[in-house]
C-alpha cells in the first residue's frame, strides 16, 4: 500500500458532486408507480383502476427512474475522470493498473464512511444499487433515452439490464483500490457552490 506521505494518511481525490436530476413531476410519478407495482402484486386494492392504467403508471415511474440514473451516472462518470487524472499525475500510483474499474468498485464497494453517513442523511438507502444501475445505464446511452425508443420490457424491468451492464463493464483485469488509500468528499451542487462562494469573501 502506497502513501503520499508519512503525514497524510490517504490520497485526497477530487470531491463528488451531485447535481440535482428530478423535475418537478418526478417525485409524484414515483411514489404513483410504486402505489401501481404494489396493486398489480395484490398488496394494495386497486380501487377502480384497470390492470392496464396501473401498468401505465408503473411504467411512467420507471421511465423516471432511467433519467434520474442516468444524470447520477454523469456525474459519477465525471468524478472517475477527474479520479483518473489525479492518479495519472502522481509517479507514485504509476504501474498499478488504475483504471475507470478501480474507482468504480471502490465507489460502490468502500467509499469513505463519511460519505455513506451523508448518503444517509440524504435518505439514500441503497446507494451501491443506486451507483451501480447509474453507472450501467450510461454504458448502453450517450444521451438520456427518449421513451419512444425503450420497449417497455426494458422499462419494467431496466434495473435487470442496468445491474447486468454494471458487471459487463467492470469484467476486465484491474488494479484494486484499498479503502484506507484514498479519501474523497461529497456535496449536493448547491452545497458546494456555497461552499466556493464563501471562501472567496
């Protein structure tokens, strides 16, 4: 394991920034397609809806969830750039074999803790799924998907694909990256842009 230096304990990459991805109707189209994938199961009564307008909202919700990703996986994939390049301007991390794939799993498999607390306190629950259909869907698409070209298979089911395409991409051989090499911090863009304006007063 290689340090920068006897008084630093971890290398200190380039911090996280999420930027806000939901338009104002995602929130409600969400919570109404989980509402329809728990009445087409039988564990909610479905009033006067038909099988088909619950299908329809599920798949509305779903195709919000694909955008959504698909913005968390630009920034993830900006920060493994920025994470590529610091690596790449330091000798001592040389030879290692760092790739997109190190920092990928070091991501999703063991970030620093005060970034899962603040995931947390955020209410994200399950940010390894979260990252890593993110990081998926932005293998398959340059651009968010127009929902005319998805079948809706693939809607209903994206998170199958995404999880799928998330493993394809990491099947390569890389260096691996221990937990207590690098340190990094994560900021909602808001925050950080306070952040900045402050110390420049």
């Amino acid at each position: 394991m290689t340090f920068p230096d006897a008084a630093q304990a971890a290398w200190k990459l380039p911090p996280l920034i999420l930027h806000p991805f939901a338009d104002a109707s995602s929130p409600t189209s969400l919570v109404e397609s989980s509402r329809a994938s728990l009445m087409l199961q039988g564990l909610l009564p479905t009033g006067e809806r038909t099988s088909e307008e619950l299908d329809r909202t599920l798949l509305e919700g779903r195709y919000a969830e694909i955008r959504m990703l698909f913005y968390v996986g630009r920034d993830l994939l900006r920060w493994i750039e920025q994470c590529l390049e610091f690596a790449g301007h330091h000798h001592d991390l040389h030879g290692r074999n760092i790739k997109f794939q190190s920092f990928a799993a070091y991501l999703i498999q063991n970030p620093p803790a005060a970034v899962q607390n603040k995931l947390r306190k955020w209410g994200v629950g399950d940010f390894k799924a979260i990252f890593s259909r993110a990081m998926g869907l932005n293998a398959m698409f340059a651009e968010v998907p127009g929902r005319d070209i998805l079948t809706d298979d693939f809607v209903r089911t994206y998170y199958r694909y995404a999880d799928i395409l998330f493993a394809c991409r990491q099947q390569t051989v890389f260096g691996e990256i221990a937990p207590a090499e690098f340190d990094f911090d994560l900021y909602a863009s808001g925050e950080y842009s306070r952040m900045l304006e402050k110390s420049w007063e």
